[in-house]
C-alpha cells in the first residue's frame, strides 16, 4: 500500500481517489498476462455486476477489477520491490498453475 500512497500524493488533484484498473489479457510467455493502469471514477462499471471495486477509503485508493478478470485474479496479492534488477509490481496468484520467469504472465 506504501507504493500505492507514493502515486495518490503524485495525482494533480488530492481530492480525488486513486483508481488502479487491473485485469488481465490473452497474451505473454505463459498465456495470459497481468494489466494494470490508472482509471477514473466515470470508468467504473457497476451496472450488472462488470467491475468489481475495493475500496481503502482512509487511504483515498479504490482498486478496479473486471468481472471476467476477477475469475482469475481472486485471491491476488499484489507487492511492490524496488529492487534494481526485477523491481516493479509483483503479482502472488494463487490460480496459477504456470507463471514465466518474469511473473508478468501466467497460465491456469
């Protein structure tokens, strides 16, 4: 959450929640692979079920999953390294049966 705070005090306007879209998309070493990018609140879908949001209101950060990618994503943790080699978001994904070497993608 310590790197997902870094990026709410970076937005332009503070009053705004934070909102991370995270998915997933056919592609990668392994056949499926993570996405993630910043969203707005217009984006959110909840009409019939299409996005599902949790929301951290004390920390101003609401976190977006499509209902298709939920099927493979309940359960993630998602980290933060800042390691020189290999650092970035990483991804624990207790649905995969495969992931490749750079865990950006995975297989079920």
């Amino acid at each position: 959450m310590h790197r997902l705070r870094e990026l709410k005090e970076k937005q332009p306007n503070q009053e705004e929640p934070l909102v991370l879209r995270m998915g997933v998309r056919n592609g990668g070493c392994s056949g499926l692979s993570y996405v993630m990018d910043f969203s707005t609140l217009e984006d959110i879908s909840l009409e019939d079920g299409e996005d599902e949001v949790d929301d951290y209101p004390e920390e101003g950060i609401k976190c977006v999953i499509d209902s298709k990618s939920m099927l493979y994503l309940y359960g993630l943790e998602l980290d933060y390294s800042d390691e020189l080699i290999g650092g970035g978001f990483k991804f624990f994904n207790p649905n995969a049966e495969e992931s490749c070497g750079c865990g950006s993608s995975f297989a079920v």
